[in-house]
C-alpha cells in the first residue's frame, strides 16, 4: 500500500509543478519584455547622441572609452547595447518556439535574478490550457520513472548488499 501512495504522490506533485511551467514562463517572459522596452529606449538614446555628434555609435563609444573621466559612462554605454541585443535574440528564440516548447526555452536560458524575482512574485496558476495540461501529464510521468529508477535503485543495492553478506 504504501508503494502505490508513494506512486500517486511522487506522480501529484510532480504533475502540479510542472503544470506551472507555462504560467511561470509566460510572467517570466512579460517581466524579460519590459526589461527589453528599457534596455531598447536606453540604446535609442545612445544612437540618437551619437548621430547628433556625426558619429557612428561605436565611435561615439570609444570617445567616452578613450577618456580617462568618462571611461565607465562608455563601459556602461557598451554594456546597454549589448544588454539590447542579447534581450532582443532571447525574447526572438521564444517567440519562435512552438507554444508548446516555449516553456523549455524560457527555461533553458534562464536569468537567474529575473528568475528569482518572478518566483518571488509568481502565484500558481490552475493549469487548464492545452500546455498546462501536458506538462502535468509530463511532470506525473518523469516523477513515476524517477521514483521507479530510485526504487529499482534501491533494490538493486539491498540485494548487492544481502549477496555480499552471504558470500562472507
């Protein structure tokens, strides 16, 4: 009896958090846009300095790099457009996902305090929609293998374990 709770449990809870990848996905990504927005009007305003100085932008850049006084403002200047383009090629590789992937990509290129934050403030969802309702049928599946591959691990080791004392 206990094996089969044990089953039904492992199966529930797994089920229930991967139900909530699609709803964390989904905030984590709106939360990465408005990072974007920022990050997109911050490298307008370098561009948009640098034309009124005649200058490409990475000119314009390196003047404030070349200057002992103003060095860190063009390292920060530099840091913004690469902020930009790395949001931009982000939020382009989960756009392009297929919906029901989209999830896995947020997933695999997780930013760890962005993360965080949407935990901090992320609340749980009744996974109804199509996703949801697969990943919870993902999730009780991979939590009954694991607790299966751990069972059968375990077993595994118990009868290592009586051989040898018999051997001795």
């Amino acid at each position: 009896m206990t094996w089969r709770l044990s089953k039904i449990v492992a199966a529930l809870v797994c089920g229930l958090l991967f139900s909530q990848l699609p709803g964390f996905a989904q905030q984590y990504h709106q939360r990465l846009a408005g990072r974007l927005d920022v990050a997109l009007d911050r490298a307008a305003e370098i561009e948009a300095d640098a034309r009124d100085m005649n200058l490409s932008v990475e000119a314009y850049i390196a003047l404030f790099l070349e200057s002992d006084n103003h060095a860190l403002e063009g390292r920060r200047m530099r840091d913004s457009l690469a902020r930009a383009e790395r949001l931009q090629a982000y939020e382009r590789s989960v756009n392009e996902a297929p919906p029901i992937l989209a999830p896995l990509v947020v997933v695999a290129r997780l930013d760890p305090s962005l993360g965080r934050e949407v935990l901090r403030l992320y609340r749980p969802q009744l996974a109804l929609a199509p996703h949801g309702l697969a990943y919870a049928l993902a999730g009780a599946v991979i939590g009954l293998l694991v607790l299966l591959a751990a069972h059968r691990g375990v077993t595994r080791l118990g009868a290592i374990s009586r051989a040898t004392e018999a051997a001795e």
